[in-house]
C-alpha cells in the first residue's frame, strides 16, 4: 500500500519538488528529540535494555529487507561511544539471527554494565568485536554506521577520524542508524559527508533526513506511546501490521 | 512455504500418525526449560527486560497473525504473578500499539521495580490494567492466557480459580503464552483443561505442546544464540526472514 502511495508520488510530482517537502512526519531538532528521549525513560518508565533491544531489532529488520543476507551477506557494524553504539551492538546480535555474517568494529568500549552486557552477547552469538580498525573493509558486503546519535555535536574526535574517513570514500552501501554519522543533526550535511544508502530513523525522523538522498528511507522503533506522540506533534506514518518499521 | 509444508504434511500423514510425531523440534521437560533460561542469563547476560520485550512482542506478532485487530479489536490479557505475566504486559502493550483495544487482569502484583514499570508503560499506553475479576468478559473478542509458564506446579492456587473456570469454559478463542495455563508442562492436559486456539511456545515448545489440538501453534523469542541451540539440540525451525515468530 505505502508502496503504491509512494509510486504515486513519484508519478506526480516532478524533481523541482524533492518527495521531503510532502510532509508525512515531523522532523525533530536536537532538543526535541533529547526530551522526547529523556521522557520515554523519565515519564514512561521505559528501561534502556527495552528501547534499544526494540531500537536494534528495527535496525536489523530494515537492513534485511533493503539488503537481504543472500546478497548481502557479509557485514561490519560501527559502532560508537554512546547509546547509538548500542542501537548498533543489538543489531549485529539481531542480524547474525538473521543469517548475516556481522563483525563489530568497537573502538571506544565503557565499562556500563549494559554495554558490557551487549559486547558479551555479541561475543557468544559468534559476532566478532574488535576495538582496532580493520586493515581493510574490502571483505564486508554492507557496513552499519552505528557511530553517533542525536546528541552528536561536531566535531568528530581524532579517534573516529580514521573510520568516518573509510565511510566517506567507501562505495559499499551503508546503513546509518538514526543519523548518517557526522552530519549536524539540524544542519545541511557537507558536501564529502557520508552518504548512506539506507537511513533508519528512530522513534522520528531528525532535521537533518531532509537532505537523505539515498535509496532506503526507514522509521524504526515502534514504541513511542500514542500521549507522547501527540504531545509533540510526530504526526507518524502507520506502521504496516505487526511490523517494527516501516518505510517513509 | 511452510503453510505449503504443512498442508503436504496434512494430506500424507492420517489421523493415525499425529502431526506431532514428525519431530521437527525439541519438546523440552520443565528442568531443560527453567536450565535453558537460567543460562540465557546467567551464561550469556541478557538483562529479564531484553527478552521479555521480545517475547511479549513475538507473542503480539502470532496474535496479529492469527486474530487481526480489524476482527478480533477488543481484548483481555490476563497476567499471573511471575515472568509469564510479564510477557503478557508486554504484549498487551504492543496489541495496543498494532491497533487493538487492549485491558489488563492483573490480580496479583509485585513490587518488583521490572513489573511496576511494565504496568506504568501499560497504563501510559491506554491499556487499563485491573486488579479485579471483570463482572463479565462478553465484550472482548479474543483472551490472551498469560498466567503461569513452565516453571508451574500444580495446584492452581485459590486467587486463581475463577479466571481458570473462565478460561475453561469459555467460547471466546484463547491464546495461551509459551503454557496452557493449568496444564502439567510435561503430562497429558487434564480433558476439562483449557483448551487454548493458539500457543505460543518461546524458545522451544515444552512436552505439553504435543498435546496441543487447537488451530495455530507458533514458536517465539527468537533470540537464542546458536551455541545454546546446539548444547541443547533444540533443532528449532529456522524462522522467515527478520521475524520474530514461525509457525510450528
């Protein structure tokens, strides 16, 4: 159905008017999605293991459908410091499920509990975690850019340089979670940004998707109390039956 | 293709040779169960609140299967006091978020930071939770059987007695979460037991599931790890694409 929707769309309305300007969702500043964020915890007394089991699994379930593992098969997910890491982490726990082949390139690790939690899953669901960049990416079919979230302010600090320098020039298709790594979350991306193929936004869309031009366009994260979404206008699309995303 | 596969295995086998007695997974006895998940904890560090949330979501994913919220929109989940409970907030929380009206019985409540926050998150989603038998169960169109899970032993005690009768002599379809309530997890169901339309089983189905007569039988929690299917020769079914439950 959102399928046809989106074909009648492209049938009607020509390249000066880009399909972003046809407002189905709300597109959150930083702010808005930090309090947003903060009352999901705060207010709905959701736990962080809940979110971002429900965060990753969308994640996974969005990749597989845009690049399915009997093409895609082998995949290295990218995951920062902060709760994007571990959006990322819980998704290469998922894909692996999948029947993908997924390596985690880790490189800043906390000692929380929670994330030591979700290396130590990885790790006995036969994913593969290392902390020093891989000596070449040659070997991946899709790599997950699971570096930095919402509450990103630039810039970037020297020990990501080396891997957002690989995402940049790299032609292997990328899959950025909730915001391609290294783009203002407000802000219009540079020009020699990442350029992910498919975009999983969670809970809602950020200012900056307006200027995704890749493939795939995904929302993910399911979760989002029907009070909340009100409360701040997120105006999201249904999601198609039982599904944990849905394609914007 | 597995609805292919089952209807195959329809029209060879007679009513002589039960479905069931093509092994096509383990049926696991109350130890192996309460081991298995003692080890998902213990040995591979998930947190209760990751893998309820998948449960309780795979358990609302086979409903929407089996029962869409366009026929069957009104429904009661009925939640026991212990983890069988809790996938059942959980998936009253997620059938209110796939479009049904979902109301909870939760007669016995415990002060456990996990099951407050999870009756928190059911009433700031819509889902009215309640203490006491309702006066009448006419209004809802499909009861979702959360009471008592593997670890159960009998007798069913006094608090419970009445949601039991109603349970066993109800019309209305049932679907019961990983156990009929009642039944003995590795005997044969007493024959005025209640007799559930779909089980979901999680994990693995338990000795009980062979017993199973009604119309759906599907398995969830899809997030075994592969080396822990293996010690315990689960032979579990591979599962469709990303989702979160396969029909048995």
């Amino acid at each position: 159905m959102l399928n046809i929707f989106n074909l009648f769309r492209k049938l009607i309305f020509t390249d000066n008017i880009p399909a972003q300007s046809i407002k189905m969702v709300k597109y959150l500043k930083q702010d808005e999605a930090i309090n947003i964020d903060q009352e999901l915890f705060d207010v709905y007394k959701f736990s962080v293991d809940q979110l971002m089991e429900l965060a990753g699994l969308s994640c996974a379930t969005a990749i597989h459908k845009c690049f399915p593992p009997n093409d895609y098969k082998k995949v290295l997910v990218i995951c920062g410091p902060g709760n994007n890491g571990g959006d990322g982490l819980v998704c290469a726990r998922h894909m692996q499920l999948f029947g993908y082949s997924s390596e985690v390139y880790y490189p800043v690790q906390t000692n929380k509990p929670l994330y030591c939690n979700l290396v130590h899953q990885c790790i006995n669901s036969n994913v593969t975690v290392f902390n020093s960049l891989p000596e070449s990416i040659i070997g991946y079919d899709i790599l997950v850019d699971a570096l930095f979230g919402f509450s990103f302010k630039p810039p970037v600090r020297p020990t990501f340089l080396n891997i957002m320098d690989i995402l940049k020039t790299t032609n292997k298709p990328i899959c950025s979670i909730d915001i391609p790594s290294g783009w203002s979350i407000e802000g219009v991306p540079e020009s020699d940004g990442i350029k992910p193929e498919l975009l999983i936004s969670l809970t809602a869309p950020k200012e900056c998707a307006r200027s995704f031009k890749g493939k795939y366009h995904y929302l993910g994260g399911r979760f989002v109390p029907k009070a909340l979404e009100n409360k701040y206008q997120l105006e999201l699309p249904p999601y198609p039956n039982a599904e944990c995303c849905v394609q914007l």
